[in-house]
C-alpha cells in the first residue's frame, strides 16, 4: 500500500514533469489570484443603456375617446346577452354623435324608426329633440345621444330588469369614455333607472344629481311631450339650466 508521503511525492514529480516547480502560499498571492479571476465581460455602455431601456415597461398611449366608443361597440358585438336579440330586434342601436361632447342625452331604449336606420332618436321624438338641442345654441353632432336599451323591446314595452342588468354597463362604459359635463336622462325609466330610485319623473325632473363625475338632470322624455305640449316649457327652463351649468354659470 503506498504512504502518503510516497504518494504526495508521486504527485510534486507529475507536477515537475509539467514545468511547474511551486506553490506559493502567501495570503498576499492568494489575494492576488483571486483578483485576476477572469471577470464577467461588461457590456458596452450603448448594449447596457439598451438593456436597462428594455427593462422599463412601458406605458400604453391612452386611447381618445372615438377608439374607447369603438372598443365598447366591438365589445357588445351582435349581442345576444339577453331575450331581446330573440324578440323581433333587427340590429343594435349603439350611440351617435361626439365623442368628447360636454352633453349627452341618456333615453330609455330604441323604437321602431331607431331599430330601422341603427340610430337612436331619428323618428318624432327624435326630432323633436334635435329642435330642442338646436335652441339650446348646439348641433345634434356636438352632443352625445345613446339609450340605456341597446335593443328595442317588443312593441315598445319597457325594459325588463334583466334586460337593464344585461345592457346598462356598456352605457356607463359609455360614460366614462365620453365624461360629459352634463347628462339629460330623457323620462321616467331613464331617470329612475340611472338613479336607482322609484320617484315619479314629476318630482325628478329639473332637480341636479351628481352622477359618476358629471351633473345628471332628468327631464320630461321628447315622446311624452308629442302627448303633452304642455309640458314643453318645464323641458325648456330644464335645458336652460342645462345650458348655464354648461357655460359654468
């Protein structure tokens, strides 16, 4: 069995053989060893900069609001969240007018002439209203018009709850998109609907109610007024304060 001495001889000679005659065991040289270790290779100074670029998560460009009202009607698609694709409705009745309007007018749901042409308030009622926007000093394209109904319910009866439940998020998605200053909900189930409140229009109308960063103002929907001419002029001192909230006044 060969010693350990013999065998720490074997291996100095195999060393010797190699051209290596010693170790130096200084504490000083071993600090230097490890000081020349290879070091891992630095970048250069563009490469790094690019790296730490690269690292930094940026942001998405917000989206104006034309591109938020299109991505919320690709959204809703051909909706058949609820009974009322089933029900007679031959197409989705989104919302027209400005993106960035100050003023948006909330009705109830689509007719039959909005059913046809896709468009809300273009029959009667509907004209009806772009007179009163037109006295209001406004066209009909710097305002925003859109329903809390996107479909229209069978022989025009009001909408259902699930209906509501179904179809309401994507007028508050609305909302948000267009942060209008003012919002006119047009009649009883708009206004009760978006107030979550079981008051008669009679008592709602002409009152202000602060509504998700905007100024809400239910008034007497234009259908109502066909029927009830009347009730014209309470509509009129509503848009004039609709108006003077407008001009900050």
């Amino acid at each position: 069995m060969t010693s350990p001495r013999d065998a720490l001889t074997a291996h100095l000679n195999y060393f010797k053989d190699l051209g290596i005659d010693g170790v130096r065991l200084e504490p000083v040289w071993r600090r230097r060893a490890s000081a020349a270790a290879p070091q891992p290779a630095q970048p250069p100074a563009d490469t790094k900069q690019a790296q730490e670029i690269s690292s930094v998560k940026v942001g998405t460009p917000a989206l104006s609001p034309s591109e938020v009202l299109v991505s919320i009607r690709a959204d809703l698609g051909d909706c058949t969240r609820c009974k009322l694709h089933g029900l007679g409705r031959q197409q989705i009745v989104f919302g027209v007018g400005d993106p960035a309007a100050d003023l948006m007018f909330v009705g109830e749901a689509p007719g039959a002439d909005e059913d046809i042409k896709g468009e809300p308030f273009v029959g009667r009622a509907g004209q009806l209203l772009t007179k009163i926007i037109e006295a209001m000093g406004l066209r009909r394209d710097q305002v925003y018009i859109a329903n809390l109904i996107k479909c229209r319910p069978p022989s025009n009866r009001n909408p259902e709850p699930d209906e509501v439940e179904q179809c309401e998020p994507f007028l508050f998605r609305q909302i948000d998109a267009i942060k209008p200053k003012v919002i006119v909900a047009l009649g009883k189930f708009a206004a009760q609907s978006l107030l979550r409140t079981t008051e008669p229009i009679t008592r709602l109308r002409g009152r202000e109610f602060q509504y998700r960063d905007a100024i809400l103002m239910p008034t007497y929907h234009p259908a109502y007024l066909l029927r009830t001419p009347s009730a014209k002029r309470e509509v009129w001192e509503d848009m004039k304060r609709v108006s003077a909230i407008l001009k900050g006044t």
